[in-house]
C-alpha cells in the first residue's frame, strides 16, 4: 500500500502531538511518585474514564473482533462482552473500596488486607509476577497486532512483510512510545489517551462506513454474507444458533464465557472485582465519585459505544475474503481491507487510528508495569527510606527497564493469533477471580488463599493444557479445580490477625456479613449498608449493554422496530439504574 503525502502529514503531525504532550508533562511528572504514577490523584471522571477506554482499545482489538466473528459469528464475541457484568460489579460495588484504600496499584492492597511475611511475600511476587510475565504477555500480543497492521498495510510487498524486518519495526514502535511514556508519567499518558480515543474512535467508525458503503450497503453484505458460508445465517446473530446442525459456537462454550469466566478468571483490564491499570485510574480519581463515574463511563463505552464499527468491518472482510475462516489468524482480515480499500487520506488516518490505539495501551502497561516495580518492591523491599526525587528517577529507569523485556516478549509472540491469546491469559488466571472479589467481604480469606490461588491455578493449567486444547475448556476445568483448592487452604491455615482485619474494616468500610465478627468488635464503624442493591444495581446496568448491542444491530440491518424495542429497554433500564444510584445516596457523593 503506498501512502500519499496527506497520509504523512497526518501520521507526522500525530507523532508531533503525543511528543509535545510528553515534554508539557515532564516537570510535573518528576515532582513525586505520586504524580508520575497516580497524576497527583486529581484526575476528573472523564478524563480517567475515558483513560480506561482508550487503554482497553488496543492495535490487538479490531484484529481480535475480526478473528472472533470469522471463527464464530457476531456471538464470538461474548469472550470480551462477558465481562461487562463483572464491570459493572466493579462500578456499583468495588470502584468505592478501591477509592477508600487508597493505594497506588492493586498489589499494595495486599499488605492493607493481610499482614505479616505471607502477605509481604504475596506482594513482592506479585508485583514482579504481573510486571514481568503478565505484562509481558499483553504487550507481546499488542505489538504482534500491530506489527501484522504494518506488515499487510505499510510493508506489504517489501522485505519487511517477510519477517525479516521484525525487529526494526518493533524497535520504533517501542522507541516512539517509550519516549513519552517515560518523560510523562501517568500524566503524559491520560491525556494522550484522550486525544487518541477520540482519534481512533472517529477512524473506526470512518472506516466502517467506507467498508459497508464498498459492498453495496449493509443489505448487500447480508446477503453476501449469508449466501458465502455454509450456516452463513449464524453469522448475524447475537446469540448462537444452538439448533443448528454445525453450531459456529457450541452451547457449552458459550455457557462458560456467559456465567464463569467473567468472575472465575482473572483477565487484564475486566479483573473481578478491579485491578491492574482500572486500579490505577481509580486511584487517580479525585474522589469517590470520580471513581465510579469513570469506570462507569468505561463500561458503557467500551460495550455499548465500541463494538459496531469492528463488527460492520469484521464482517466485510468476511464478505470480502471467502476464504478468511481457514487462515491461521483471520485477525489479518481488518488491516487486509484497509490495505485493498482505503483511499489516500482514509489510510493516514487508519494508521494514526492503529498507531493511537497501540500507543495508548503499550504507555498504560508500561506504566502500570513500572509502579509494581517501584512502589511494590523497589520502594517496599529494597529502599523504603528513599526521597521523592531519587524514587522518579528509579521510576523512569524502571519504565526503560519493562520496554526492553516488552521488546523481548513482543519479538516471541509475533505469529500469535490475537484472540487465541486473550483466550490462553483467561484460561491462566481461571479460579483466581473468585478470592479477588470476596477479599473484601469475607473476613476469612488470607494471604494463603491468595498465594495458594496463584500456584494452584498455574500448575492446573499446565497439567491441564497437555489433554484440552480449547482454552475454554481449560478455563472452565482450571477455576473447578482451583476454587475447592484456594477455600480448602483458607480453612486450614489461620486467619489473619483481629489488628490487620480491624484495620482493614474501618479503613475500607465493607458492609455485608462476611464481616460479622469484626462488626461485632467494631460496632462504630460506618459501614456500606446497601450490598445487596449495589449488586441488583450492577446488574440492571448490564442489561443496558445486553440490549444496546442487540439494539443498535438490529436497526442497522433493517429491523428497525425490534431494535427500537431493545433500544427502548435499555433505556429503561437506564432510568433504574439512576433511581437505584439515587436510592444508594452516591449521586452526590464526593470524598
């Protein structure tokens, strides 16, 4: 694909943005560990929410939705759309805790729920565990994505797009992003978040447009769609056809991803109960409020915004490329189109719109990665006493430290399937969901419940990996296999000790019974009094994706009175959750 002049200068002039904010930063990023990992806990609901937006709109994702619809149809993508009920238990339910902890990443919330060496061991391993080899992992399959945008769009025809120029590409990917990401902080990288949602976002939804109006409109691509593939009907419905002799997607599969996987897994970005980078905005939020008004804005864009624009492209290069479901990755189908479609002009801004969403989560990881390091161990173990200054320049170090274990993994996972991947992390982390959430309302859980969860989950996934070769099967064997182990270790080792657990109580507040003995010391404590409905409030509020998607679908293929139906609950239930918000007395809340 050649690139005219307008499609440089608009790459040119993006690159030129994201550098000037870096530099506009960097006095204030420096200041304290604070502000380089937290933006001086003052962000504002939008500007943090939409942060987590951007961050979960990877290089990967489109590339990912395109693999999930050729391989399953529109309901493949209930692997990511699962989870939006575990958010939005995050929004109702834990964005509150996480504000009152405050804490500068999940991992040091360790220390404030248990105590003593388990708990100081826990933290240490976790925070290099996450930073080194989960976060490696994101990165590696991040940057492959991109790499395959550059190869079919950029490259395609060269040398490059043999492989043998893997490592030049990567090393200017990592060169452009680390640059900022290290001079700015948090703060560099939330506010080029927000100009890069915007940016990649407007790109999206361009793009789609220009694919649909390339088949003749969205009838013609029904048409085409459902005439090219034997079961073709599948691949318009939200739900899977389970009575149709060859399923796209098998019932049990979808009853795993639906009711197991989004609390039994841990997965980046769509944790139980919170964590990893979502942690880390709600941390900066300047308030309680915040706090749940960004990772609700989160939500409700990530699934209700987000997801067309990918799926009407998705769906073109399936209409497109008849023969894009026996490729290894059919992922490709996304920037294949953006290399045989787009026009000049229309490729610049693609390419931005890649390079905004790859920027915006690569600069969030390795931040994220980067206050593990520091604050988690560096800080913790090693050098406790050290002054503000000395530990930014530590932080800066450590972010050039994970960009050069992220090329690394970045180089091995190249040729990775993108929805393969997220599918093997879920699959890893399954069974360790569960002891994240009850954490907080169950006196009970220790250290070891955590640690014990960890370990267990790892060695059943490797036993288990040798005789299932779906990871939605192993995700579902692995949490059956490391639930009963996590609980049967919490009942066999002792709990943790009354100061901890009283601590933790007035300091975090969680109402329930799960804190019935401590209540029973602590009987001044103000706690939470509305569990119960914050959780009936999550659910409401994920009735609002589950009949948006559907919704906005259904009039876009002409059933317009169906879809206004679907539109019309969602919006009801838009108004419940607002009285139910009412009821809770957040909506004015602001410490």
């Amino acid at each position: 694909m050649t690139l005219a002049t307008i499609d440089w200068i608009i790459i040119v002039t993006y690159f030129a943005i994201a550098l000037g904010v870096g530099l506009t930063f960097r006095k204030r990023a420096g200041s304290s560990l604070d502000e380089f990992f937290l933006s001086g806990r003052s962000l504002p609901w939008w500007i943090a929410g939409t942060s987590m937006v951007a961050t979960s709109f990877a290089a990967d994702t489109p590339l990912a939705v395109t693999a999930l619809v050729a391989r399953h149809g529109i309901a493949g993508n209930w692997f990511w759309w699962s989870f939006a009920l575990g958010g939005m238990v995050t929004v109702f339910v834990y964005a509150r805790l996480w504000r009152r902890a405050a804490v500068m990443t999940d991992v040091e919330l360790v220390e404030l729920r248990y105590g003593g060496k388990p708990a100081a061991f826990l933290r240490g391993f976790r925070s290099i565990y996450i930073a080194f080899l989960v976060n490696s992992i994101i990165v590696g399959w991040v940057t492959a994505a991109m790499l395959n945008v550059l190869k079919f769009t950029v490259f395609s025809g060269t040398e490059a797009a043999t492989g043998t120029s893997d490592w030049l590409i990567i090393l200017a990917l990592f060169a452009i992003v680390g640059l900022y990401s290290t001079l700015s902080g948090l703060w560099g990288v939330v506010i080029t978040d927000f100009l890069q949602f915007i940016v990649a976002m407007g790109g999206s939804i361009v793009f789609a447009f220009y694919c649909v109006r390339h088949v003749g409109g969205l009838d013609a691509l029904r048409e085409r769609l459902v005439t090219s593939y034997e079961g073709g009907e599948q691949i318009l419905r939200f739900l899977p056809d389970f009575s149709a002799a060859d399923p796209w997607m098998p019932l049990n599969i979808f009853l795993i991803m639906l009711f197991v996987q989004w609390w039994a897994s841990w997965y980046p970005g769509s944790e139980p109960g919170g964590g990893g980078s979502t942690v880390q905005r709600m941390a900066s939020c300047r308030s309680e409020r915040d706090s749940l008004l960004a990772t609700l804005w989160f939500q409700l864009a990530h699934y209700c915004l987000r997801p067309w624009p990918w799926l009407l492209v998705a769906l073109t290069a399936l209409a497109v490329y008849p023969d894009l479901r026996e490729l290894d990755d059919p992922g490709v189908g996304f920037p294949m189109l953006i290399r045989d479609l787009a026009p000049a002009g229309l490729r610049g801004i693609m390419l931005v719109t890649f390079f905004a969403a790859f920027m915006s989560t690569i600069s969030t990881q390795i931040n994220w990665a980067a206050s593990y390091l520091v604050g988690d161990f560096y800080k913790r173990f090693l050098k406790p006493d050290a002054s503000e200054k000395h530990l930014t320049r530590v932080s800066r170090l450590a972010t050039i430290g994970v960009i050069v274990v992220c090329i690394g993994s970045s180089w091995l996972m190249r040729g990775i399937p993108v929805d393969e991947a997220w599918k093997f992390l879920a699959a890893l982390g399954a069974g360790t969901g569960a002891v994240f959430m009850l954490r907080w309302f169950w006196w009970r859980v220790n250290a070891w419940s955590e640690i014990s969860a960890m370990i267990a989950s790892l060695i059943y996934f490797i036993i288990v990996s040798r005789y299932v070769e779906s990871n939605e099967h192993r995700l579902a064997i692995v949490a059956a296999l490391t639930i009963p182990t996590w609980l049967l270790v919490t009942f066999l080792t002792r709990p943790e000790n009354d100061a901890t657990l009283d601590a933790f109580y007035e300091k975090i507040r969680p109402g329930g019974a799960g804190w019935k003995p401590v209540a029973a010391r602590k009987p001044g404590v103000d706690v939470d009094q509305h569990v119960v409905m914050s959780f009936v409030t999550a659910f409401v509020a994920t009735a609002v994706v589950y009949l948006t998607i559907p919704g906005v679908g259904l009039i876009l293929f002409g059933e317009t009175s169906r879809g206004l139906i679907a539109l019309g609950g969602a919006a009801l239930c838009c108004v419940s959750v607002y009285k139910l918000v009412h009821r809770l007395g957040w909506e004015g809340q602001t410490q």
